[in-house]
C-alpha cells in the first residue's frame, strides 16, 4: 500500500446487545438472503422491486424484513424520487464481523 490506510469499513465496535439484534436479524432466511443480495448487488444496492425480483417474495412481506434489517442497521434505504433503493451498509457488516473476530485467540489455551 501506500501509506493510507483504506477506511471504508472501519467502524467502532459494537456492544454485546448490538452485535446479537444484528446476528438475529440475519438469522432469519429470509432477511439473510436479502442481505446476502444487496452485498453481491455493490456500492449501487437495488431497487425493492429488484430484491422482489430477484427473490420472489410477496411485496407486503419483503417490506416487513427489509424495515427488520433497517432498524438493525444492515440496510440503509434511499429515496431516488418514486424509486426506493436499498444497500447493504458495508459498516455495520464490517462492525459485526470486527466484533465476532475482536478477541480471537486471546486466552484460550490451545489456540494459537
């Protein structure tokens, strides 16, 4: 590298209550595999009508998970006039893997 450090995904890291509502919500199937979809969608995300495309779930219930996935910070939904577009938040999934990895290897014999 260069000497700059690439701090897209760099996110405080979250409490033990946070982290859980997030593994939670991608517990579920369903939002997992809408999740799963925005991230292999890109910076771009897509359109809902795109996520009920691509996945085929009833419109009444791909809202009730895509809000589940909002509120817990996974999603983050953006109005472009009568178009509403989802994105994976790449910081909070970074934040929830930084949280599962954050002490990893540390005293527990055996380990290394």
């Amino acid at each position: 590298m260069n000497g700059t450090t690439d701090t897209r995904c760099e996110a405080p890291l979250l409490s033990l209550e946070h982290a859980a509502q997030a593994l939670e919500s991608l517990g579920n199937p369903t939002r997992l595999g809408i999740f799963r979809l925005l991230v292999r969608a890109g910076a771009g995300g897509l359109p809902v009508g795109g996520v009920q495309q691509s996945l085929g779930i009833a419109p009444s219930t791909l809202t009730h998970h895509i809000a589940h996935l909002v509120q817990r910070g996974l999603v983050i939904q953006q109005r472009e006039g009568r178009v509403l577009r989802c994105l994976a938040n790449y910081q909070q999934m970074a934040a929830v893997i930084d949280f599962l990895m954050a002490e990893c290897c540390q005293g527990v014999s055996g380990c290394e």
